[in-house]
C-alpha cells in the first residue's frame, strides 16, 4: 500500500489521509486516520551516505559543481572508474561523468528492503567515452611523472656510483642507506634505491 494523497485541515474539515491499495485493486482508496501515518525526513546527507553505503564506497561528502553535486566515490565499472555524485538540485539523480539517470530509476524494492539496481549503475560509469578527468590521469600527466621518476632514479645511480668511488668495500644496503639520506632520495625506503641504484 502506499500514500494517494493527505489532506491538510481546511475548511472546518479535519486531516484526512487516503491510501491507494495495491493489493486488492477493487478498494480503490481507502480512508484512514492521519495519526496512523508514520512519516520519515530524510536529509540530503542521509540520502548520499545510504546510497554509498549500499553499493559499498568510501563516501566522499564533498560538494561540488555550486554546491549542487554532492561526491559520494569513486565506482567501478567494467570498463573503467568514475566518480559518482549525487545531484542534488532540481530532480534527485545520480551522476558518472558527464551521465546522469533520475535517482527514482535506480531504486529498487526487494524483499521488503529498499537497494540499488547495481547493473544500471555499472551501466551508467561504463556508458562515458572517456572517464572522469578529475580521477583519470591523462597521458601528459603520466609522461611528466614517468620522466620525474627516470630522471630521480638517475640521480640515485650517479650518488651510488661516487660513493663506491669513495668507500669501495661497502655493502649495497650501506650505499643506499646513504642515499636515503640525501635530498635526492626524496623519502624512498633504501630498499626502493637498492633495486634502481644500479640499472
């Protein structure tokens, strides 16, 4: 059963409340008395953390876009991951990318329990040409950081091949302990210099 409609008090008439029934079409509606009916309020914050929770991911709660998206995390697709965000101005819809569905489409009753249609929202990450670019990094990005890393393994060769001018009869742990050390090391372990130290 569910709600048709609820009637303020008006016109010296009382509340009244009618139920549409489901279950046996030929009621039609029935009346009934407003103080049977339990109301819930939901927020906007308990509506995204549900939505997290029940499709397993680390709420985000941040707010973007003016203030009408709100990041629920970050969801695998089959062909790649995007951030999901819940918008929240005008109709309620769940957001990957530049797609978005109505949240009402996405919901779903089973067993008496209210969950997502986890297929829809898989289609809705994968359905993008390209991922989020504020999660995917993109092929510039990458090649500076590979090119950053190449020339910071460089620097470790070259520390390593003074020291073993200097101090011949060390152990390559002793090296690249003190390698660890200098600026160049940029906080890596000495086991990470260890293994590039003398590619």
């Amino acid at each position: 059963m569910s709600v048709a409609k609820v009637l303020s008090a008006a016109n010296g008439m009382p509340a009244r409340a009618y139920i549409a029934c489901d279950q046996r079409p030929e009621m039609g509606t029935v009346k009934f008395q407003p103080a049977r009916l339990q109301q819930w309020q939901l927020t906007q914050g308990q509506l995204a953390r549900w939505i997290a929770d029940t499709i397993s991911l680390r709420f985000s709660d941040k707010r973007l876009d003016g203030e009408n998206l709100l990041e629920l995390g970050l969801v695998n697709g089959e062909k790649r991951a995007q951030m999901f965000c819940l918008q929240t101005a005008d109709e309620l819809a769940l957001v990957a990318g530049s797609n978005r569905i109505p949240l009402v489409d996405a919901i779903q009753l089973i067993d008496g329990a209210l969950s997502l249609d986890a297929d829809l929202i898989r289609q809705l990450v994968d359905s993008a040409a390209t991922g989020d670019a504020r999660y995917t990094p993109n092929t510039a990005r990458r090649e500076v950081r590979k090119l950053e890393t190449a020339a910071m393994h460089e620097q470790w060769r070259k520390e390593y091949r003074e020291l073993k001018k200097k101090r011949p009869n060390r152990s390559d742990v002793w090296y690249s302990q003190q390698i660890a050390k200098m600026a160049c090391a940029n906080g890596k372990q000495p086991e990470t210099i260890r293994k590039q130290m003398k590619k």
